[in-house]
C-alpha cells in the first residue's frame, strides 16, 4: 500500500500563488509517475500536471506557463508551484501516484484551493 499526505492549499487572491506539496510513502513501486489532478463542484476531476521519475513533465493546456511541477525522487514528493491563480483553478486538489502504464493507481486525500478578492 501507499499513502499520499498533500498539504499547502488555501486561500489566494487573484494573481497570487500558492505551492502544493504531496509525499508518498509505503510500498513505492520504482518506476512511477505522481501528479497532480483537481476536481471543481459539478465537474470532473481532471488532469493539472504529470511527472514521471525521470522528469517527464505533461501539463494540462489551462496552466500550462503558470504551474510548475517538480519532484524530489529522495523524498518521495512532488510539489505543484502555482502562480498567476485564477478564479477558475479553484478546485479540490488531488495528489496522485501510478504506475507508469497507469493500472495501479493511489490518491490522495485532497487539499482545498480557492481563488477569490
């Protein structure tokens, strides 16, 4: 099994930034990619930025030049730097973890973003 511990969501104004940070410990499997998906009210949750171990990085084409995603393969953790926040990134924020062909999957609890004056 494998656990995920998300933490540095809030509240941000317009503009502002933030930086998610989501660490994973158990039973790791080597090869893997963690990322980041967020779900708004009344929609699906949806892709935000993927990162395989050996730094392949996807983002989603809403943040793309606005996200950064990083990890730190020692540590387990992958961390999600958010600049330029906009009212519509407000979302619930899921850390994610996979297997490279993606049947094995774990979450994270999720963490709370929100955007607002």
């Amino acid at each position: 099994q494998v656990q995920l511990v998300e933490s540095g969501g809030g509240l941000v104004q317009p503009g502002g930034s933030l930086r998610l940070s989501c660490a994973a410990s158990g039973s790791i499997f080597r090869l893997n990619v963690m990322g980041w998906y967020r779900q708004a009210p009344g929609k699906q949750r949806e892709l935000v930025a993927t990162i395989t171990n050996g730094g392949t990085i996807n983002y989603a084409d809403s943040v793309k030049g606005r996200f950064t995603i990083s990890r730190d393969n020692a540590k387990n953790t992958v961390y999600l730097r958010m600049n330029s926040l906009k009212p519509e990134d407000t979302a619930v924020y899921f850390c994610n973890l996979k297997t490279p062909s993606g049947n094995v999957n774990y979450w994270g609890q999720g963490t709370q973003v929100t955007v607002s004056s």
